[in-house]
C-alpha cells in the first residue's frame, strides 16, 4: 500500500512565509550602518545575556534573524525592539562582535521613517519636547530631592526657560517634535 503524507498545511505555511519576506531588507538594514548584521550565527548568547528579555517577550537573537532572512514587515513595525534598554550586555558578550545596539538603532530609525514607534518612546519624546526631560519631575521625586539635601527642582531646562527654549529650538530644528507628534 501506498503511503501518502498531505503536505497542503504545510506548503501554504511556507508560501505565506515567503510572500513576506524582503530580500532587500538586510541589504538596507546593512546600508543604514547596521554592518555586522550578518555575522550573527545565532548562538543564542544575546537572548541569554539580555535583562530586557528576562521580563518581556523581546528575544534579541530571534530579531537578528528575522532581520538576516528580511522579514521587514515582522520587524519595523513590532514594539520587540523598543523593549531594548540599550544596555550592552549583549554586545559584550556576542562571540562574533555583531554590534546588536547599533542593529537596534539602525531599526528604529528605520521605523520612525514609516511612521512606527513603541508608544512610551512617544510618550518619552513628547515629554523630551515639553519639559527637556524624558523623565516627569513629580512631588515624589522632588520629595526625596530634598530629603537628600538637594533643592526640589534642579538647575536644568525645568527651571530654566531659557535653557528649555534652547532645548525645544534643536528639536524644532531637526524636525524630532514633528517625527514624535509633540
Ligand atoms: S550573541 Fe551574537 S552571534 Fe550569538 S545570537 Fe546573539 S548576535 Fe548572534
Ligand atoms: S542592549 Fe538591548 S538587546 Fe542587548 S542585552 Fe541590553 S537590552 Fe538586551
């Protein structure tokens, strides 16, 4: 008797797949200064090494191959690379030096070019254009300010309208309040 295996499913998973993917897409990523994208031989030790992926789903090794096989349409407009904190553990520990901050930088570039942008990082650069600082100066903060001996609010662009209007010039400028929405 003759054995047949219905591969159907499986044909249309892959054709889907391949609808998505964008040969381009690592050339560009690669031209944007992302040079050591393909280096990564997908070791794993990153995803390992990244405290960011410890409390969320972001897996730094799985971005690196989504973008190594083009995947652009998965990757620019997911919130996955907005959860690196920058910290570069992972970048000192990578065996093959694949430089995964600078990866990261080069992606989000590239999305806020098509509009995409993780919602705090928003929120973060609308308050970088209102106040000079990514961070709210709330009571709490300037509570323990002064339970430190430090004065509440600190010399910087809160309490320097000059400093703020230098501030809000520069952003004016190079065009970041209208890329953010502020
Ligand atoms: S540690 Fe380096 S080589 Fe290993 S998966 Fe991460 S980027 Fe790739
Ligand atoms: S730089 Fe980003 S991706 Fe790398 S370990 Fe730190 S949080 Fe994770």
């Amino acid at each position: 008797m003759e054995l047949r295996i219905d591969m159907t499913d499986e044909v249309e998973v892959v054709e889907k797949k391949a609808k998505l993917v964008n040969p381009e897409f690592v050339e560009e990523v690669i031209k944007a200064g992302a040079v050591s994208v393909n280096l990564c031989w997908q070791c794993g030790t990153c995803t390992a090494s990244c405290p960011s992926g410890l409390h969320t789903a972001f897996r730094v090794r799985k971005l690196i191959r989504r973008v190594q096989l083009g995947f652009m349409d998965e990757v620019l407009p997911a919130d996955d690379m907005w959860m690196c904190t920058t910290c570069y553990t992972c970048h000192e520990r990578c065996p093959r030096d694949v430089k995964i901050p600078e990866i990261i930088f080069t992606l989000r570039n590239m999305a806020v070019k098509m509009g995409y942008m993780a919602e705090t990082h928003k929120k973060a650069a609308t308050l970088l254009v209102k106040t000079g600082h990514t961070i709210p100066l709330d009571d709490k903060a300037k509570a323990l300010r002064k339970k430190v001996g430090l004065i509440e609010t600190p010399l910087t662009t809160l309490s320097n309208s000059e400093a703020l209007e230098e501030v809000q010039k520069i952003l004016r400028h190079t065009g970041f309040d209208k890329i953010v929405g502020a």
